[in-house]
C-alpha cells in the first residue's frame, strides 16, 4: 500500500476541517505514517451548498454508498452526527470490512455496544477519540496511557456552551437568558440549545469515558442530570462572595466495589481550584488515578481544527494498524467485557457533599431560627451565612438568606428543604448548588 484512501460521511464544519488538515499537513502525516492519506470520496446532504475552496467539488456524492460501497477506501470517517441514519450507514461499512472513524457521542453512548460488536465480529476497528473533549486527547490517555493505572475519579468541564453561558454570566452580572442569547450569536449555541445547557451532551461524553475508565457500561440516560437554568446571576453574586465559583462539572468516581456515583450539573468550586480556572469554550478533563494521583487535561473540546486534528490523529492509527495488518488490538471501550464485574449507580440520596442553598423568606422575626431548626433536625451544620436587607429596602418585601453547609447527604438536605418550602414564610422555592471541592485546589 502507498496510498491510504479514505471517505468521508458529512463535510460541514469538521468535515471541512479535517480536509484541511490532510492537505496543510500532508508531509507530515506520511512521514509518521508511511503512506500518503488520501481523500478519495465525500458524502453530503447537498451537494450544490457552497463550500470551502479547500473541498475539491469533484470529490463530492449526495450517495453514501458511493463512499461504503467504493472497495477502494479502507476507512470510513462519519462526521454526520446524531444516532440516524450515522448507525445505519456504520453499520453497512462494517458488514463491508472498513474501518471506521467517528466523532458521535451520542451514537457511541446509545448504540455504541452493537456497534463494536458488529465490528470486532468483522474484525474491524471504530475510533472516537474526538467524541469527547474535541482537540483534548483523553480517550487514548484512559485507553492506552493509563492502561495499567485505576482511575478513581473524574471531574471534567466538556460543554463548551455551557462553560461560555456561565462564565459569561460570572463576569457580566447577566441573566442565564441573555448569555445562552449571546452564545447563539457567537455560534457557540444551537437555535435550540437543550441538548448543552440541559446537560444531555455532557451525559453522553460523561458516559463514554466512564466505560473507558471504570469499565462500567451503564446507559447515559441513568446519570443524573441537571441543566444550568437552575442557575441565577444572583446565585454567582453570592457564590463569589464565599470565594465560589459556577462551573458545568460532569463527574463520576468509585465509591464502593462496582458502586459509582454519576452526575452532571452545574456546581460551585473554589475560586482558586483549576476547573474553576476554564473558562469560556474551553474543555478541561480531571482525572484522579491511583498510581499517578491527580492530572488535567486541557485544550480546546470542540470547534472545526481542535476537533478535526483528533480524527486525523484516529485515522492515522487505523492506517498504522492497516499496514501491520491488525485490527482489535485494544478493546473499543479498554475492557474485555466478559471480564467486567457487574457495576451500578449510587443513588442520589446517598450523595454527600457541601451545599449552597439560598432561601427567600418573609422579613420577620424567627425565621432564621426556624430554617436553622429544620436544617438541624435531619443533620445539617451551617459553615457560613448572609442575609440581604429586602430588595430596594421595601417593607414586606423578602429577604434572601444564603447558608453555606458542611458536608451532608442529598437526601437530607431534600427533606429539609421539602419542609422548609411548605412554610408560609417561605416565598420561593430554595436554590440549591452542591459545592465541590478536591478537582486540583
């Protein structure tokens, strides 16, 4: 072989991108593959849209069959998204004997098993290493680099929307509205932007590396999930005043033998920690492991050349292992499965962490001693507390009072706060963050 052909699924922005990278850096990628790479067939949806003058039209088919059914092309790169007609079209290269390179984390988190199956059955490969993280080269490290370690926890930042959406609202004082607004404008969010900042996509991301460094394979739909909309400018104002800050955390750990606990939600670190430092678009991985201890990864976790370098990066390695014609050299998710225990999710009751809870209440005597009794009843110390004077000093108006506690399980606080809601001074229902610390202070 002197040449290794290739076809795309999709040209849209990383498409568009990894096109780009084949050609700027062409002498490169042979020098360390052996062998020119080369673009030899591209589907797409529609093939009059106009195009990057780096896209040669003459390449172009609106028949994806062109691309797994062309016996030339080794590897098949789907860049279309989504889980259909991706698994599908996936599906048909595998039963053809390609290779296949993808960025789709949703498609790997709901169909990702019968997919390898399908492969390793046909002796095929399916690389993702651009599926989480973008440019950040976390799948590989949890597949190969950190292979002989136990990985105990992670902690990660891999929603570039939402990170920007909340950095935003930090630094300008604005409402949760007015920044996803401003992340459209700026091409960071989608016209309809549930699938970020209600915490979906993190889920799946979150899924994936769980199966890499656990070897857990629990569905993404049984993670805990929290969107940003529970997060108010008022909220930061506070949280800054305790030297807290807001991040989009998605994490996980081992709490037991085959137990973890699982979660994606907006939460409160200490300013000076080093997830607290990413800002804007930016992804940052956590990882803690029991021989190496603690490490970040950081980078750029999406976007049209950080996420294209990392396909490129895959297609190189299918092409490596082409050459030395091998294939399923490291299972798809790092563990034999039929050596797996069975693992499960800590319920949520069971969680324990610190908290910031911001009541609103009637301005009247008793009240602080009251929340501070019910609190107190099911086991929860308050470490630091403020009280605001009612909003623009009016009479009756409600008063904001913000505790911060000590560590305390999930379910308690929610009874707690079940009680407290009921009360006739309380005026709006309590906000709750958990605080998280530990992720590199």
């Amino acid at each position: 072989m002197d040449t290794l052909r290739i076809g795309l699924l999709g040209c849209g922005t990383v498409g568009t991108g990894v096109v780009r990278v084949l050609s700027e850096n062409a002498e490169d990628i042979r020098a360390r593959l052996g062998v020119q790479v080369e673009i030899a067939r591209i589907a797409v949806r529609d093939g009059a849209k106009p195009r990057d003058k780096v896209i040669d039209p003459a390449l172009l088919t609106t028949n994806p069959s062109d691309v797994i059914d062309d016996p030339a092309i080794a590897i098949v790169v789907e860049l279309i998204g989504g889980v259909e007609p991706a698994r599908t079209l996936i599906g048909e290269a595998i039963a053809r004997g390609k290779h296949v390179v993808t960025a789709n984390k949703a498609l790997l988190a709901t169909r990702g098993p019968e997919l390898f199956e399908a492969a390793d059955a046909r002796g095929v490969d399916i690389i993702f290493e651009a599926s989480v993280g973008g440019g950040i080269p976390i799948i590989r490290t949890l597949r190969e680099g950190l292979a002989s370690d136990r990985i105990e926890e992670i902690a990660a930042i891999i929603n570039g929307t939402s990170n920007f959406i909340l950095t935003d609202m930090d630094r300008e004082g604005a409402d949760y509205a007015a920044m996803v607004r401003k992340a459209q404008e700026a091409g960071y969010a989608e016209a309809d932007p549930t699938l970020d900042v209600g915490g979906s996509d993190a889920a799946q991301k979150l899924s994936i590396l769980m199966s890499i460094s656990f070897g857990s394979r629990i569905p993404w739909t049984d993670i805990h999930v929290e969107g940003l909309d529970t997060v108010t400018a008022t909220d930061l104002v506070y949280a800054r005043e305790f030297g807290l800050k807001c991040k989009p955390i998605a994490m996980a750990r081992l709490v037991g033998e085959g137990l973890l606990e699982a979660r994606v939600h907006p939460a409160l670190l200490p300013r000076g920690s080093l997830l607290a430092a990413v800002d804007g678009v930016f992804n940052a991985i956590f990882l803690r492991s029991r021989g190496l201890g603690p490490s970040l990864f950081y980078g750029r976790g999406a976007g049209m050349m950080p996420t294209a370098v990392s396909v490129v990066s895959d297609v190189i390695e299918l092409g490596r292992n082409l050459l030395r014609g091998t294939s399923g050299r490291i299972p798809h998710f790092a563990f034999h499965d039929d050596l797996l225990p069975a693992m499960r999710l800590r319920s949520m009751d069971e969680v324990q962490t610190r908290y910031y809870l911001r009541f609103q209440v009637a301005d009247q005597p008793g009240v602080l001693g009251s929340i501070a009794s019910v609190l107190g009843a099911r086991g929860i110390s308050i470490a630091q507390m403020v009280q605001k004077e009612p909003s623009g000093g009016t009479d009756g108006a409600p008063v904001d009072v913000v505790m911060v506690t000590h560590r305390a399980r999930e379910g308690d606080v929610r009874m707690a706060l079940k009680t407290i809601d009921s009360s006739v001074v309380t005026r709006a229902p309590t906000r709750l963050l958990r605080i998280e610390e530990g992720f590199g202070a």
